[in-house]
C-alpha cells in the first residue's frame, strides 16, 4: 500500500482574499490605541507573516511599540466581525474537491489564529473538505511557519516526501523548505512571482482552476 500523500494550505491569499477583513482590524487596532492613519491603509504587503509582525510593522510607522495592546485590540475586533470578511478566490471550492476525490489529505496550515481560520472555513462550508486544521495557538509556539509544519506533519503522522505545502508567501516555500518539504507558489494572493521565485519555490501555480492539477502532478511524480 502506498504511502498517503498529503497537500498542506496556506489560507490568507491561497484559499481566501481576506484583504477587506484584516485591514479593518488593523485600522481598529491602530485607533484603539489612539492612533488614525486615516481609511486608507496599506495592508496587502503585510498579510501573511504572523500578526506579531504585522502590527510591528504598522506601529512603526505611527512611532509606537505597544505591539501586545495592538495584538488584543486587533483578536478582539477580528473576532467580532473581522474574519467574516473573507471571500474564497473563484474556483478554490472545485480544487477542493478534485483533491478530495483524488484522495489526498488536506490540512490547513496558517499562522492566522487557528479558531478563527476554524470559523472561516466553517463560514464558508469550507471545513468539511479538510483532514485537519492548524494555526497559532496562544503562547506563540506555532507562529511560523517552520514550527506549524513540523507540528502538523507529527501530528497527522505525515512524511515530509509526500506531502506539499502550497501558499502565496516567501513564509510559506521558506517553512516548507525548512522541514524538507516541497512548496508550491500561488500568483493570486498577496506575494508576487519574484517573491516566490526568490524564496525557492519549487512550483508556481497562475490560476485556482489549475491548482489541483498541479498539486496532483507534483505528489504523484
């Protein structure tokens, strides 16, 4: 019996535009702790490292470090109304499926807090395609993307060999390569092609409606 063969999925900018929703708990977080930087903010280069991250970065630009109220401030408005703002890519949902009927185990591996990617899969009647899901935990132990990976493939009794991790991030393919597992690049989310390209991407991927084959492709080679 052969081994079973697993895909792993980023979720911000692979499964979901998530944009809208993150920028507003961005905004609010960043008002919440007195500051306005106006409607106009600039989120799209800061999704997808963790939020610990994000918020540095943002802060920074206001003079601020109170990166832990920022945190709070952001969780409790995101919580709230924040993660209902996540639209699936045209075409996700038929991927999925291709890959569940073609028998791969599917994870989710994101460093979004992983109740609130429980509640937008499960929004989206997402859920059900998945074997697993996986995010950050309180305490900051699966924050990147190396230490989720490794978590999940111990976790789900998963060989790195047979198993790919797709995302739209350089923290993807770098947390992919990490664990010796092979990353593949999607060009519709938040990274772009020399991102992806720069980070070792083993493949790139240009449209949801072709990522199961692709995905499909690479375990079976």
């Amino acid at each position: 019996m052969s081994p079973s063969r697993s895909v792993l999925l980023d979720l911000d900018g692979t499964l979901v535009d998530s944009q809208p929703g993150i920028a507003a708990s961005c905004l609010a977080a960043l008002r919440a702790l007195g500051h306005d930087p106006g409607e106009a903010l600039d989120i799209e280069r800061f999704i997808g490292p963790p939020l610990e991250d994000v918020l540095h970065a943002l802060l920074a630009t206001q003079g601020d470090d109170r990166i832990d109220e920022a945190v709070a401030a952001y969780r409790q408005h995101y919580g709230a109304s924040g993660l209902l703002g996540s639209e699936p890519y045209p075409g996700i949902r038929g991927a999925l499926e291709e890959m569940r009927e073609a028998g791969l185990q599917i994870y989710l591996a994101t460093s979004k807090r992983e109740i609130f990617a429980r509640r937008i899969l499960e929004n989206l009647n997402f859920a059900t395609y998945f074997d697993g899901i996986h995010g950050s935990v309180p305490g900051g132990a699966l924050d990147h993307k190396p230490e989720l990976l490794a978590h999940i493939l111990s976790a789900q009794n998963t060989r790195a060999s047979h198993s790919l991790m797709v995302g739209d991030r350089r923290h993807d393919i770098v947390g992919a390569h990490a664990v010796k597992m092979r990353g593949l690049g999607v060009l519709w989310g938040y990274g772009s092609r020399d991102e992806l390209e720069a980070a070792g991407a083993d493949q790139l991927v240009e449209r949801p409606a072709d990522l199961a084959h692709v995905v499909l492709s690479m375990l079976n080679g």
